[in-house]
C-alpha cells in the first residue's frame, strides 16, 4: 500500500528520491478518497514550484483535490500518458501514475517528508 | 459513506464510473430510501394540492404520476417532487429528505379552507431505485405483474419477491426503470434479492452524474427559495391555466416580463471540471455554474449554469475553474438520455 522506498507528505503525495531529482504522485490512500480520476492538471516544464504552495490539482468525477508541491525546484518532466489515461493515476500510483518530476533546489527540505511507517500511521488515524 | 440530512449515505460501491456506465449500459439500483413520502387523501385532496402545487392535479389520472413544484406567495422553489395519484383521492408526495420536514410543516400550514387528510408517512416507506436500459426485463420475474405493461409515469400495487410494494415507473437517471415503495423491514431482503439479478449497487455519486446528464434539476442547486420555475426552466409544470394556487400572481409577473437569467446547459470545450459557484462569462453578461460534473458518458465536463436570457444555445463562453478561463458551449439539456429512445421503442 504505501512502499518503503518513497517518502510521503500530509497532503498525501509520495516522492521517489533519485539524488538531485524526484518523481512525485499522490498515494494509493489519495486516488482511493478522490475515486476516479479524470484529470490532471500540471505546471509546465521549466516552471517554478515552491513548497506547500498548490502547483496543479486532480479532478475526480465527484471533487477536485490541490497537489501541493512538497519540495521547492523546477519541473523537469511531467508524465504526458495522463492526460489520455488520468485512471491510471488510480490503477496504478506508484507507477505509471506518476505526475511530475522536479529538480531540488535544496535538498535539506527532504528532512520534512515522512517516512512509510509514519505516513501509514497518519493514514490509519485519518481511517478511524 | 457520508452522512446527508441525517441518512448514512452510500455515494459510491464499486467506483462512480463503472456504476454510472452499468446504469447507462445494464441496469443499477439506488437506495433512495431517505426521500420523504406525503400522503395526501380525502374529496377535495385534488383541490387543496391545486393550491400548494404548481402543476395541474385535475390531470393527473389514476396510476399515475407527475412532476411538480411546491412554491411559496413569491414564486420561490420550497421543493420539487413526485406526485403519484394511488386512487381516486389518494395521493402519494416524494419530497427530497432536506426538506422533507420543511415541507410537511408547509403543507399542513396551507390547508386553509380545504379538509385533506394529511399524513408524514416517510417511516412507512423505502424507496429503491432500479433504473437502466434493462431494468425491466432483469427485474420482471421477481415481479407480481408484467413490467413490460406498466408504463412509463404509471404506478402499480404488487409484489417483488412476495413482498407488498408499490411500483412506479419513474427515475432520476434519464434511463428506463422503475421506482420501488416498500416497508423498512423488507428493504433489505428486496435489495439483496435485486442485486442477485445481476443489478449492480448504485450509489450517490452516480445518481448525481446520470440526473445530470439527464439534465435534470437538484433542489438546492437548480431550484430554491431564491429560484423561480421559469428561470430554471421549468413552466412546463407551472400550470398557469388551472386557475389560482400558491405563486401563481408572482409567476404571471415573471412570465409576462421574462425571466432575467436562464438556466442552459453546458458543455467545456477544454479538459476540466465545472463545478457548482465556478462564474462563468458570457458576451451578454456573468453567469455562474449551479451544478457541474465530468460526465462519464461524453467524457467531458459538463454543468447547468444561470446565464443572462439574452443567451442562446450554441454561444461560446468561458468558466472560470480555479482562475483559469476555460472554453464551453451552451447546449440544449438533456446532456445525455436513453428515455426518448425506450419512448419511440414502446410505441
């Protein structure tokens, strides 16, 4: 459900750390609470992203959900299957349902991300 | 499970798309059960629903039902709902569960000069929802009488699966299907017994997105005290001809000098979702979404929407989503309905 090689915030979003660069998505516990996804909106590549300020947002059938950035750098990529396939942001989150990814500017801030086991904590309180 | 006007609620079973599209392609059912049901009997109940009622009861025949309105002296919506004529001067009102009680309070105030007997018979009641293309013929052999014959509006005393119900041929989804009256206590067994017909749970979510595409009215967002029927597109039921009831003089003003916005339809142009309060911007003036959704059936966003009546059908506008203009097309409602066409098949 919530793999241990990711970090994860409160908002819900799981970061795959590959040194300067990180892929970002939302969790399985996310695309679950939103139901289906139907599309993805998505800064540009080369744009800004500051953390904890909204930088796109996910549309299911039912509501509308921020994605807030949960580092600060540069859109390097963003996943283009999306915007023909937005389901597979719930079919498959960790993976083909990644949104972008970002060049850190600092990479101190990945001190404030969670860790699997904190992340599922926060998960289970949010359940009962 | 969310909890609405004190009912626990199912919004979703397996996932709003695949239970929007089995009601679209086979057959779903809701439990509708939180609706509030009126009943209203006596020799002159066709009179006094005349007065709190804006459509025309004089009309309705036994058996049968209609859609109508329940206005206030200025003209406002208090509710919408379902008038079903069980007998002779039997009537049965399905009121929505938010202003069920509202409601009942407001009809027993406006009896005035009339004698109905009156009665809050919503704990008598749960009501089922069984609604798609084959509905029919899925829940017909659990049946105490031949489906094919009850036509659509019409409501019939019978059975399913041995237990007394009452059966309307009506819905909320633009679809064929039938509407289910039974006691509480048997609710469950019929329900199990629905979905072991291969009827798929329905919830919420996907009642919303099928009356939408249907393109039919919420109260609370298309309809309120501050919404008048023939803004909302509505004069259709406003039987101004049957002679005085609740509204009427406000209407007739409203009628004579127009309306001054309408309610349209639109479609986006561009991948988002509209949703209710987004503003939207036409060449006669601002306008704002009542209701909006993606929609599973056209895979685009679509939504009702209030626009100056100097618009017509076809006009570009733009809606504002989260301070982005996006592109959109009025268009005619419904968005989406199999019911003109299961229409032109039962003739």
């Amino acid at each position: 459900m919530y793999p241990d090689e990711l970090s994860y915030t409160r908002e819900h979003e799981w970061i795959r750390v590959d040194g300067e660069e990180c892929t970002i998505g939302i969790t399985a516990y996310a695309q679950d609470e939103l139901g289906d996804v139907v599309y993805v909106e998505l800064p540009a590549v080369g744009a800004a992203v500051t953390r904890n300020d909204p930088f796109g947002a996910v549309e299911s059938v039912k509501a509308v959900s921020d994605l807030f950035a949960p580092l600060t750098g540069e859109v390097t990529a963003l996943n283009d299957e999306l915007d023909a396939a937005p389901e597979l942001v719930n079919k498959d989150p960790y993976g083909a349902g990644w949104m972008v990814k970002i060049r850190l500017n600092d990479t101190d801030e990945l001190a404030a991300l969670m860790d699997a086991a904190a992340y599922e904590g926060l998960v289970n309180e949010l359940r009962s | 499970m969310v909890e609405f006007a004190g009912w626990d609620m199912p919004v979703q079973y397996a996932g709003l798309i695949a239970e929007h599209k089995a009601v679209r392609e086979s057959a779903g059912v809701f439990d509708v059960s939180h609706m509030g049901e009126i009943a209203i009997s006596g020799t002159d109940a066709a009179t006094y629903l005349n007065h709190v009622l804006t459509n025309d009861v004089a009309r309705l025949r036994k058996g049968r039902s209609h859609y109508t309105l329940i206005c206030n002296e200025a003209g406002g919506v208090l509710d919408d709902a379902m008038l079903y004529r069980l007998d002779e001067t039997a009537y049965l009102l399905v009121v929505n569960a938010g202003n069920a009680e509202a409601g009942w309070d407001w009809l027993r105030a406006q009896t005035g000069e009339f004698s109905p007997t009156l009665a809050n018979v919503s704990e008598r009641y749960s009501l089922l929802a069984v609604q798609g293309p084959r509905a029919e013929e899925l829940l017909d052999p659990a049946t105490g009488l031949d489906l094919a014959k009850l036509r659509r509006t019409r409501i019939r005393p019978t059975t399913v699966f041995g237990h007394e119900v009452l059966i309307g041929r009506t819905g909320y989804t633009g679809e064929d299907g039938v509407e289910i009256f039974a006691a509480p206590e048997d609710t469950g067994s019929i329900w199990e017994g629905i979905l072991a017909l291969d009827i798929a749970p329905a919830g919420l979510g996907a009642r919303n997105t099928l009356r939408l595409e249907a393109g039919m009215a919420l109260h609370g967002h298309e309809l309120g005290l501050d919404i008048n029927p023939i803004e909302a597109g509505l004069t259709r039921v406003v039987a101004m001809e049957k002679g005085p009831f609740i509204g009427r003089d406000s209407l007739a003003k409203v009628l004579e000098a127009g309306p001054t916005r309408r309610l349209r339809g639109l479609t986006l142009t561009e991948r988002a979702v509209p949703r209710d309060g987004h503003p939207v911007t036409t060449t006669h003036g601002p306008g704002v979404i009542t209701s909006g959704t993606f929609s599973p059936t056209l895979e685009a966003g679509i939504a009702m929407s209030f626009v100056p009546p100097e618009c017509e059908i076809g006009d570009a506008v733009t809606v504002n989503i989260r301070d982005r203009d996006r592109g959109a097309t009025l268009v005619d409602t419904p968005f989406f309905s199999n019911v003109t066409r299961w229409r032109a098949k039962s003739k």
